[in-house]
C-alpha cells in the first residue's frame, strides 16, 4: 500500500509519471549526477527505464513488473535504477532510444536499457513481462560479474555507431532516384488487402503518408495513389477512427483497423 510503503527518490520530482513510480518497490531514482555517481562509486549496472504517463504499455509493465516486490529486492540488490519521463527529457530519451534502434531495429515505450556504470548501453528493449525482464536482468547481472570487459567493450562499440549515425537534416536534398526507391520499400511492405505495412498492429504513422502524398503530387505515379486512398479508406471504415469523440486513436491491434488501443496522442 502506497501509505505503508516509504517512496523513492520520485517523489520529490514535478514530473506526473515519475510520481506514478514514487512508490514502487524498486529504489528508482531520477535522472541526475546522485544516481550516476552512486553507479560509478559502486560499480553497478545502471538500468534506465524511459516512459509517458499517457503510455499503456508503460502502465502495463509498472503493474506487472515494478510494483514485484520479487523484482524490487533483486533490482536494488544489483542495479542503480534510473526513471525518466521522456516529455521531460527528449535529450535523455533521443540518444537511447537510438542505440536500442540500432540493437534491435524497433524501437518504443517503455523504453528498457541496461547500461555500464558509466551511461553506456549495450542491451535493451521495449515491453517485457515480469517473467522475461527477470531472466534477463538476471542473465546480464551474471555476464557483468563473469565478463565486465566485454560488457563495456559492447558498450563502448555500440556509443561509436550512435556517434557514427548522420543526424537528421544533414543529408542535403535527395533525388527522385533516392526517393523512388524509399516508395519501392514502402511498396514491399505494403498490406494490399488492408493497406498500411503488413504486420499484426496498424499505426496510422501519417507522416509516411503525407510522403507518398508528395510523391504522387510530383511524379502522377497512380499506384502510389492507389496505396494512399485504399489505406485512409480502410482507416476511416475501421475501429481506428472515434466515430463518437472524433479523431484517431494511436493504432490498431488487428491488421484490418478494426479493434483500436484507446488512446489518442497529438502528433497522430
């Protein structure tokens, strides 16, 4: 109970989902120089977890995994936990939720890395049941004690390729050659039946639309038109579109747009 149990360090902070977090077991701090000098003074493995308060899947996992007091105790044992509201600190959120893109080609919240005592990261991932994320803190605390070179070595190389990654905007202006062959991968993955990208959630992600939009203005390419009405139609018919309160939700949890996750988000 909240008023039996004594709270973290984010009790003190403004942050609304931080606060959410004040009286988990686990002995979170925020993101500061008293967590990451702790981790450095005691050669801990930091474990930094990213969210929003409007995230389900955020909530999900705070009631299945870090509210355990099993979890907790096996935490505060072995690791420096660190929470970060990412509406708060896009700066924070930015550089991991790189690396973890280039861990694992995907990317979203929570935002779960295990880092070395000095901020580096080298394994992550998203939504994980209590289950999982216990094997795998478990795992990684064994790897550190067994082999803590090789876990900063990962660490260190996957730092230099975030570094090596070009920053958005730095790429000049890109030819109808360069942009055809981004609307021939799109095409590839295409769901010609339901529209959008083939997979078993649809998100609506309107910016790669307003890009084939584009496209079409420029080149008259009718396919890519095809593509475009035939995925805002299956959108507009299905469950994704509030046809009482009006706009779209954050996506679908069946390929055809039909059962929707209740929750809206503006840059939709």
């Amino acid at each position: 109970m909240q008023d039996e149990r004594q709270p973290n360090a984010l009790i003190n902070e403004q942050s609304l989902y931080l606060q959410q977090h004040a009286y988990n077991p686990v002995d979170w701090y925020p993101w500061g120089g008293e967590a990451l000098d702790r981790a450095r003074e005691e050669n801990k493995l930091i474990f930094l977890s990213i969210g929003y308060s409007s995230c389900h899947w955020c909530h999900v996992m705070e009631e299945e995994v870090f509210a355990d007091e099993e979890v907790g105790a096996f935490l505060n044992e072995h690791y420096i936990c660190i929470k970060v509201d990412r509406e708060e600190r896009p700066d924070v959120d930015a550089v991991y939720m790189e690396a973890l893109l280039l861990l694992r080609g995907s990317g979203g919240w929570p935002l779960n890395m295990f880092l070395t005592p000095d901020r580096k990261p080298f394994f992550g991932g998203s939504y994980m049941p209590k289950a999982e994320f216990m094997a795998r803190a478990r795992r990684i605390q064994e790897l550190f004690e067994d082999d803590p070179a090789g876990l900063a070595e990962a660490g260190s190389q996957l730092v230099d390729y975030v570094a090596a990654e070009p920053e958005m905007g730095q790429g000049g202006k890109y030819g109808l050659a360069e942009i055809g062959e981004a609307v021939a991968a799109m095409a590839a993955q295409f769901d010609p039946e339901w529209g959008g990208t083939k997979s078993m959630q649809k998100f609506p992600t309107p910016a790669r639309w307003q890009f084939l939009l584009h496209y079409y203005r420029k080149t008259g390419d009718e396919s890519a038109a095809d593509r475009l009405r035939l995925t805002l139609d299956r959108m507009a018919d299905g469950g994704l579109q509030d046809q009482l309160g009006g706009g779209f939700h954050r996506y679908s949890v069946d390929p055809q747009w039909i059962v929707p996750h209740f929750e809206k988000m503006l840059y939709d």
